[in-house]
C-alpha cells in the first residue's frame, strides 16, 4: 500500500478516506486543503478545459463550474503511483474523475463517477458520500511521517501479519 511509505493518497483515496476537509473560494479557482499530509489542490473555475496530455501528478488537473447549486469537477492526469481506493484497485493513464459537490443543510453531498475505458467496462458511480460541516473546527495536523509509519509497521502490522523481527 502506498500510504504504507506515506506516499500521497491521491485525489480519489482522499475522497474516499472521509478525512476532514476545507473549501476555500476564489475568483478563479476553489481550493481543497485535505487535512491528512496536509495537501492542496486547485480546481480551477475560470472557464478554461481540461488540457488535452497533462503531465501526471498525484492529484491530478481539475476544473469546475457550477449547475446551479452543484460544484462539478472533472479531473485528469493522474500518477500512476497512487491507489484508487483502499483496496488497490488500479487505473489508466486514460481514467477521469467526476466529483458534484453539493451543499444540503449542515452536510455536503458527494458522487464520484469514475470513467476509465482501459481499465473497466463501463463507468461507475460512487454511492452518496456525505460529509457533515463543522465550520467552528479547526484542521488537526495529520503527517504521514515515514519514521512514524516504520514504528507503526514494526509494532502492528508486521506482527499482524505474521512477520516478526529478524
């Protein structure tokens, strides 16, 4: 697992993580700040389109608009290096993301469509995720820390497992 050498998640582990995470609304752009390994992305709103060959990064190239009271994103150019999800599940060079965020109340809704023609036969559409608001609390610092991460695997995983010291 790539989060096991506190690689980045990548945006759609991230998304799926239910970590907390901040909106912050610019003229042009929104930015996402994940509160685990403390990352920002940019999702561009100032009308341009995906670019036709991005260069792959961890979370990829994102913009935005607005259906009404739905924040769509579509991202792409993702690096290969990340999961999908928790599970491992791979993908292409070729996969978009589809996020509408949507505001009801206290919470806000999530779907993630996934389109990946040279992985999986067909799209698929995440159920509902729902993130309640807490506007009052503040991001914790969470760092995946590689020497953390190395006593963690020595003293639960590895013995998890079945591999002990040698």
């Amino acid at each position: 697992d790539p989060a096991g050498r506190c690689d980045p998640l990548g945006l759609a582990r991230s998304l799926f993580a239910f970590r907390p995470v901040e909106f912050i609304q610019l003229p042009n752009r929104v930015l996402q700040f994940f509160e685990w390994n403390h990352v920002w992305r940019t999702i561009w709103t100032d009308g341009r389109k995906l670019p036709e060959d991005p260069y792959p990064t961890w979370y990829g190239y994102s913009v935005g608009r607005w259906e009404g009271d739905t924040l769509v994103v579509d991202s792409i150019g993702f690096d290969d290096r990340t999961w999908l999800d928790q599970y491992g599940h791979p993908f292409s060079d070729a996969m978009r993301l589809q996020e509408r965020w949507r505001r009801v109340n206290n919470t806000l809704e999530l779907n993630v469509t996934v389109d990946d023609p040279k992985t999986y036969t067909k799209p698929w559409v995440s159920d509902k995720i729902i993130w309640t608001l807490r506007p009052n609390e503040e991001l914790r610092e969470e760092v995946c820390a590689p020497i953390d991460e190395q006593s963690f695997n020595a003293r639960v995983r590895n013995p998890a497992g079945g591999k002990t010291a040698q």
